[in-house]
C-alpha cells in the first residue's frame, strides 16, 4: 500500500475514536473481565470478597465513557477469577485460586451484545510511572495527588477479525483500594500487545475551580510519562488538523544499535561553536533536493550533514522537538488561524520525540528510531546535539480558552502554578498562558526523568532551556535564589556529562543574566551580549567600552566564583527576533502576516536598514548591509566564550522584517538551499572561512578570563561617546598573535599598526570591506606596512606570522 494511503488509513482509525459522546439512549455494550486481586491470607480473601462490587471493571465504548447506566441494568454472577498477591513493586507472593462471584454488568438491549476478549490483570506497581514490561504484563502508572477516580483508555490493534474494536476504547477503572500506593495509580495487564496500543486515562477529581482544580473525565488525557506519542502522522496535514493524540509505546522493537565504534563527541564546552536550527525547517523547502518523503525529517539533516561540516561548527541546538502540536492555532476561530506553529515551543509530552519529523509519516516508533539515527550519525560527523526544552509551560493554554489534553486535567494544582488570591487562576510567567510549577517536588522530578531519558535513551550531549528564569521561581510565583531543580539539574550524575545552557529571563521580568543561579555548571544566554554587539557595529554612541568588555569574555557578569568564558553563549541573532540579514535591513519589524496587528515580537531590535527600508535594489546600500553581516559575524568568532549562529545566517536568509516567525510553514523560515548555492564562493565562504579560522586558533576560546599580559587595547579614548573605533591585540605565547580592529564610523580611519612579535611580520587574513575572495585569505597578505587605512564600517583582521 503506498504510503499516502497507510497514513491515511491510520489517521482514520484515530479519528474514530473521537466521534460525540454517547447520550442517554445509547446501547452499551459490555463484556466479561477477568482480573486478578490481591490475597495471600484468610484477612485478605475476606476483603476482597466483601468489595466484591468495586473489583477493576471494564468496559468497551466507541465514543466515550457511559455514565448513562440505564435503570434495568442487573446484575449476575458467572465464572471464577484468579487472584494472586502482587505488591506495588511487582514482588509476588503466594497465588492462589479463590472462588468468587465476579459482577458482570448487562443489560437488556434489542440486539446482540458483541463478545470481548477477557484481561487479566494484577494490581500492578508504582514504579516506574508510565508504561513498562514486566513479567506479569504491561504496567500502567500515572501520578494523581488530587484525583478521586481514574480510568484507563485502551485502543488495542488489530488481531483476528472477530476482535476488532471497531475504533472503540476499552476502559478499565482502577480500584483505589487495590490499584493505588500512595498518590500514584496502577495496574498491570496480562497478554496485551507489546506495541500499536494507543492508550490515555480519564481523571475525575474535585471540581473546585478557586482551588485550582481541572478536573473533567469526559477527555481522555495523554500519560505525562508516555514515551511515544500517536496522533497526526503528516506534518501540516490540513484534512487531520483535529486529529486528537494518545499515549503508546513499543517494546517489540530491538534496542537501536548504536555501533560498535561508536562514541560521544564530549567536545570541551570553550571549543563549542553551535548552529541553532530547526530539523524540519532545515529540509522542508523543495530546494533541498531531498526525496519529499524525507524533506522535514531527522533523516534529512543526515543528508545536509555535510553542508554543516563545510560550514565548520561543531554543535547543533535544535529548536523544541518533543512532541507538539503544529495546529494549536486552528483550534478555534481567532486572529492567529491561519499559522502553523513550525517552532515547537508549546510542549503536548516531555519524553516523546516529534512524531511527524519521522519521515514518509512513519509514525512515533520510527520517529524515536530515526531520531537516533540522526544522532549517531551527527557524533559520527563531530557534531554535538543539544536540544531547545521548554519546560516553563505547556500548550494547555490559559483558562479563557483551555485544551486540556493532559497535565490541566490530571491534576492542575500539582503540575501548574495557580494564584489562589485570585479565584485559582493560572499564573503566567511564560507569556503563554500557564506556568509549569517546576519546583514541585514532583514536577522537578519528571523534569529530571525527562532529561535523564534522553540523554540515556537518545544520547543527547546538551540542553538549552527556554525561559529559565521560570524554574528559578517557586510554587507561588517568587524567586528563589538556590531553586531546588537548577541545583539538581547541575549536580545530577546521569547529566554531569551534558552541557545546560540558560536562558535566563522570563515573561514576568525575572532578568539574571550575569546572575543566573549556576553551580559553576550553568551556561547562559548573553542578553547583554546580543544587545551591546548591535549596537556598537551599528555606529551607536558611547559603546566602544561596552563592546570591548564583551568580546573579552564579559568578565564583568562570569567573572565569578569557578565561572568560565565559555559559559557566556554569545549570540547576535537567535530563532526570535530578526535574521541577520533582516538585522541590517529593517529599521522595525513587520509582523502583519502574524494576525496579531503588529502587537508580537520585540520591539527593542537595535537594527539599523543601512539606509534603505526592506529590499533595495541600491548597489551601494546593499553592499554596505553584507559588509555589516561580515562585521557581526567577524566579532562573533573573535569574542571569548560560546559563539552561536542561526540557520540560514550562512547565506543571508530574510524573513522580509518579520521578528517573531514561529508560526510560518513556508520559505519564510526554512532553509533556502537555492540561496546558499548562489552565495557559495562569497558571503558562504567568509562565513565558513571564519568558523575555521576561530577553531584553528588558541588566541579565541580560552579556558579562562584574558589577563593583562594577553591582550593589548590599543586605545586612548574610552571616555569620548563619539568614538567608534576599537583596535587590540591578542596575544600568544608562541608569538602568533592576533589584531583586530573595528570601525562603526561612517568615514575611514587610518591607524598605526604595532610591532609584530620578534622574528614575525603582520599578514592581512581579513578585511571586510573587501570583496571576496579577498575579503578572507587564510594564508594571510603579507606587507601590510605601519598603518593601515580601515575602512567606514568595516572591521580588519592581521596575524603575526615567520
């Protein structure tokens, strides 16, 4: 069968599970259950056989739960169970056979009541939470503080004709007196599928809003441990936009052979030079060239692995790819209905890989398969992973307009922050409605399993956390200087080996760059960075001491404690916010196209058009924006600490102003391949050549803060605003130093050059006022002379050479 019609034929069988729930007249159809309980003694025996009624029932609807139990229903008794002792950690003690009664629920209907196949269950354990094999069966465990009632939701596969379910769900009510320890919920089914069982839980609890409560068991709600995540197959498929997602899982698969010779890159964090990038946007465009069943996937960054090495950098941060869902926007009519979100920044699950980035709509179990893939043959090339997390919220949304698909459902109160001042609403330090409450004690844990699974799981080296500063707050909103989670982040042995990266900012003005809580373990997003770059390049007034202090390594903010260079991320440009061509193109942004009347996006972009609003056909101003990016780019690779680059930067994509693109499923954001080969042998080749240059040199990415013998500022006007020049040097040990010079005045500057190293002479490797191939010579223009006239906005580069 072609792909297209599998995809097809699976999306209809998730679909059918969705139709209106039953009203008062439906027939229920019901089945015979055989289950087991506890009993290992006389006490036991006479417990279980005086709740005889409350036994785990089970139950088969098409279309959801029947609380609609006619009044002629009766009860009758048949068949003999089987009960054996199994304790909450799957320890088995003496089985035996007892004779029971078992309640069987019929009812007189008009037609033949269809057979059902027979389970048979034990109480199951606690640990682990999710869904995992054990000797007995498949173990189901889910964590509710708060819940009075939960029912399991099983959609098995297809076996023999006559046991189809016909897109029905069978459910299973778990017993709090035999399937619960503590706060968690359990149970452990014999003889089920070990793959292709689609499976979620309906939760009943209080329905005290003002207490923070959301409870409501007419939706069924995705295991927040569930490890695979089935739904839409297709990235982007319209004709399934409503498509709903169930939990599965996959224990029939062999364990993905990672190789024999395989091994981690471990690249030392002050060698790191990472591109930030989105799988799918990387491959989606047709000019990729990849065949269409590949565009978009974790496969189609194999295939572009070399345009990665012949850039140079040596780590990928790849934009959110646990499992999202790309149309939370046409949900329901709104300004926002026509995007797609192609960023991922609105978590459905935090252990499931994106399943439509598997490629020709292969579904969850290929999309974890894949995804290692893609690592292994990433480490295989020298290149790191490190993923974007958001673990601040989730795509549950506000109270206004809820989703409830998990979390808000299983137990709001726990899993989110609520204001209890005001009637419980949710808190919104994220900008995005709800606010995850990390520091719970046991919301901080299933954030550290979740870590800890992919990079066990998944071999991941990294993790850049988006909006930081919200796990630096409590359970009611405050700051906390020591929060428990970002300590045990830095202090947990499974991620000791990764780099944690923050962004240390929120949407509730908790700004901690330079102060971010660390444990000498933490990197940071360089805010400072990113804004004092702009602004100095752009001939801004007053930042040439600013924009020193950053190149050095801002010591001013890391400079504390045993806190490194490298745990600045410099950045000019991130996902959000301009491109770096946009950056020397758009004085504002133009975000019309994102239905929110020009309101999103920041408003603080320190750009500047070079004259020239948008897209010009001025030779002049054109030439002055891509001496600009070089410029950018140049200070970027030369600065101590992490340099990071965004995908598409390489070549000069442009997103026509738009500063806050996530929801644009077109050229706007992916990768133009047609592009970057047009710009090859110029603005690509400077791009890479510095890349290279940077690796290649002990002068850049130190261990430690640049001392006095290290660097010579080359300066004696740090106190006049007006001045826009900046000249030092660099210096090595072996004598091959390094000097830099940059000119944001809109005039030349003619500057003496100093005396090279005993036994050396200056030779010119950049000058970006040149054209290329002469703007870069990694062998370097020997006579450079004792001065050197450089260029209006432009930047030099000499090394001191034999």
């Amino acid at each position: 069968m072609p792909t297209d019609a599998l995809v097809s034929s699976h999306q209809q069988g998730i679909n059918m599970l969705h139709s209106p729930l039953l009203d008062s007249s439906t027939i229920t159809k019901s089945s015979s259950f055989a289950f087991a309980v506890s009993t290992a003694s006389t006490a036991n025996r006479s417990f279980i056989a005086a709740h005889r009624p409350s036994i785990t029932g089970l139950k088969s609807s098409k279309e959801g739960p029947s609380d609609n139990i006619d009044p002629s229903v009766i009860y009758k008794t048949r068949g003999r169970g089987r009960f054996k002792i199994v304790s909450a950690y799957g320890r088995r003690a003496e089985e035996r056979v007892l004779e029971a009664e078992e309640p069987v629920l019929e009812e007189e209907v008009p037609q033949m009541v269809e057979s059902r196949p027979s389970f048979r269950t034990f109480p199951g354990q606690a640990y682990p939470l999710g869904v995992s094999e054990l000797e007995d069966g498949v173990n189901f465990a889910i964590f509710s503080q708060h819940a009075t009632g939960v029912t399991l939701c099983l959609s098995l596969p297809e076996r023999e004709e006559h046991d189809k379910l016909d897109g029905g769900m069978v459910e299973m009510t778990l017993d709090p007196r035999v399937n619960k320890t503590g706060d968690i919920w359990h149970i452990c089914i014999e003889d089920l599928p070990r793959g292709d069982v689609l499976y979620g839980y309906r939760v009943d609890g209080p329905r005290g809003w003002h207490q923070g409560h959301r409870f409501d068991r007419s939706i069924i709600l995705i295991d927040p441990y569930a490890k695979l995540i089935e739904g839409r197959r297709v990235f982007g498929d319209s004709s399934n936009k409503m498509a709903k997602f169930f939990g599965t899982y996959d224990f029939s698969s062999l364990p993905f052979n990672w190789g024999d010779n395989y091994k981690l890159p471990n690249i030392p964090e002050k060698d790191l030079i990472i591109y930030e990038m989105n799988v799918r946007a990387f491959t989606a465009d047709e000019s990729s060239g990849l065949d269409p069943s590949k565009r978009g996937s974790y496969l189609g960054i194999i295939e572009k692995i070399p345009h990665l090495l012949e850039l140079g950098i040596n780590a990928v941060e790849l934009l959110p790819l646990f499992e999202f869902d790309e149309f939370e926007f046409q949900r329901r009519p709104n300004p926002r209905d026509h995007l797609i979100n192609t960023w991922g920044y609105s978590t459905i699950n935090f252990f499931a890989p994106m399943s439509r980035y598997a490629s020709a709509g292969g579904g969850p179990a290929n999309a974890s398969r894949e995804f290692k893939e893609m690592v292994k043959a990433l480490h295989g090339a020298g290149i790191e992973v490190i993923l974007d997390v958001v673990y601040n919220h989730t795509n549950e949304a506000d109270d206004d307009n809820p989703y409830t698909i998990s979390f808000r459902g299983i137990d709001n109160k726990v899993y989110y922050m609520v204001d209890p001042k005001n009637n419980g609403r949710l808190l919104n330090f994220s900008g995005c409605g709800n606010t995850f409450n990390c520091n719970h004690p046991l919301v901080m844990e299933l954030i550290l399993d979740s870590l800890r699974h992919w990079v066990v799981d998944y071999h991941v080296d990294g993790f850049r956390f988006d909006l930081t500063s919200v796990l630096c707050r409590g359970t009611d909103g405050s700051p906390l200087n020591a929060p428990p989670l970002i300590r045990a982040i830095a202090k947990d042995t499974v991620l000791s080996r990764c780099k944690i990266i923050a962004e240390p900012w929120d949407c509730g003005g908790l700004y901690l760059v330079g102060k971010f809580p660390n444990w000498d373990r933490w990197a940071e997003w360089n805010g400072k960075y990113r804004d004092d770059i702009r602004k100095f390049i752009k001939g801004d007034a007053g930042m040439k001491g600013s924009f020193a202090t950053r190149v050095a390594g801002s010591a001013d903010l890391y400079k504390v404690n045993n806190r490194k260079p490298y745990h600045s991320i410099n950045f000019v440009i991130a996902h959000d916010g301009f491109t770096l061509y946009d950056l020397v193109s758009y004085n504002s942004k133009h975000n019309d196209a994102n239905g929110e009347g020009g309101n999103d996006g920041s408003n603080d972009n320190f750009s500047w058009n070079c004259g020239c609003e948008g897209e010009t056909s001025d030779a002049n101003v054109k030439a002055l924006r891509f001496r600009q990016m070089k410029n950018f780019h140049m200070a970027l690779m030369i600065s101590q600490g992490t340099p990071m680059m965004l995908m598409g930067d390489e070549y000069g994509h442009t997103r026509y102003g738009n500063n806050n693109s996530y929801g644009h499923d077109t050229s706007l954001n992916n990768f133009q391949w047609g592009q970057l080969e047009a710009r090859k042998s110029g603005h690509f080749r400077f791009f890479s050549e510095m890349i290279k240059f940077r690796r290649s040199r002990r002068a850049f990415g130190r261990e430690n803060f640049i001392g006095m013998s290290e660097v010579t500022w080359h300066e004696d006007q740090w106190d006049n605003p007006e001045s826009k020049f900046l000249a030092f040097t660099l210096h090595d040990k072996d004598g091959g130093d390094i000097y830099l010079a940059f000119n944001a005045h809109d005039y030349n500057v003619k500057t003496a050059m100093p005396s090279p190293p005993k036994n050396r002479r200056w030779f010119r490797v950049v000058d970006t006022n040149l054209k290329s191939p002469d703007d870069f010579v990694p062998e370097g223009v020997p006579d450079i002379g004792t001065t050197y006239n450089v260029a209006p906005f432009s930047s030099i580069l000499l090394e001191a050479k034999t």
